[in-house]
C-alpha cells in the first residue's frame, strides 16, 4: 500500500509540474512590462551619455609621455609661483570629460585655474595605464574613482590628493561652488 501511495503522489507531483501555467496571475504582466521599461530607460540613458561623450572636448593624451610633461610642469610652476593641478582621468570617463568642460566653460573656474595652477590631464586608459606615474602619487592597488586630483606645489612634491571627486559633483554635473572651493583651498599660499 505504501508503494502505491508513493507512485501515486510522484505521478501526481509529475503531471502537476509539467502542466504549461496558462493563467498568469495580471500583476505578474505588470511586472514585466516594469522590466521592458526599466531596459528601456538603461538604453536611452546610455545612449545619451555616449552622444554626450562624443560632443566633449577629449583633453587625454594616451600617447603623452606624462613623466616628461609633469617635469616640464614643475619648470613651469617654479618660474610662475604656481601649484600643479593633474586631473587623472581618460576619455573614456564621462565625469571627467564633464570636469573639464565644466571648468573651461565657466569664467570663474577658468580664471581660479589659470590665475594658481599649472594643469594637467594624466591619462589612464587601457593604452597607456601611466602606472609609474600614478605611483609616485597614489597607491596603483587601491581603487580610485575618475577624475581625481593631484594637487602638487611647484616644486612637484604632493600637496593634496582628491581620490573622490563625487564630493565635487551636483545633479548630473559639477557645483560651481564645490570646485571653486576646492580650487582655493588647494592654492598656492603667499
């Protein structure tokens, strides 16, 4: 009796699952029609953000030697009395893209660059990763969200390192007062 009991539920238990479910409960439908969206919305944004990207002024110079062009830099502080600003970053980086037009854009941002810093855009992408570089700054091992900032005085020693530059940001984009601050507090003193 037992083993009959046993093959009777396990045939049951078969013939349940295999039945096609033709009946989908109506929020289940509202679900995925939330999914479609939801994919949708992801594809739109990236796409946007690549039509962005394209139109940005593209400041990285995977092919720079940046060890030359920050000693070069250094020259140049020491003989303008100013501090070395190097946005790390690449072309690949939306935000970083974003930074620089940000502050080439907007007068007050400019003038505070031009008036304390020497700066410099200090490639990192898969052509040329500046890892020696990169080094003589940060630790390489640990993870650095793009751009961010190198501050050096003009004899090229480390006067600041901003390794999170989302402090920086507002909305989709940057705060005029956030950067100006940032750029003040970080030049040269007389």
């Amino acid at each position: 009796m037992k083993k009959l009991s046993i093959i009777a539920f396990l045939g049951l238990s078969i013939l349940a699952f295999s039945q096609e479910k033709t009946n989908t409960p109506e929020g289940r439908k509202q679900d995925n029609a939330l999914l479609v969206k939801a994919d949708q919305a992801e594809l739109d944004a990236k796409k946007k953000a690549a039509e962005e990207k394209a139109k940005l002024p593209k400041p990285y110079d995977p092919k720079a030697n940046a060890e030359a062009d920050i000693n070069k830099l250094i020259a140049q502080a020491k003989k303008e009395g100013k501090n070395i600003m190097i946005q790390a970053g690449g072309n690949w980086c939306i935000w970083c893209l974003r930074f620089n037009n940000f502050v080439q854009n907007t007068p007050e941002l400019k003038e505070a660059v031009d008036k304390n810093y020497v700066y410099y855009h200090l490639n990192y992408s898969p052509d040329n990763k500046n890892e020696k570089v990169f080094s003589k700054y940060v630790d390489i091992k640990e993870k650095l969200g793009y751009p961010f900032f190198i501050v050096l005085d003009k004899d090229g020693k480390i006067v600041h390192v901003l390794k999170d530059s989302s402090v920086l940001e507002e909305g989709k984009g940057y705060s005029k007062e956030k950067v100006q601050e940032f750029f003040n507090e970080w030049a040269p003193k007389s």
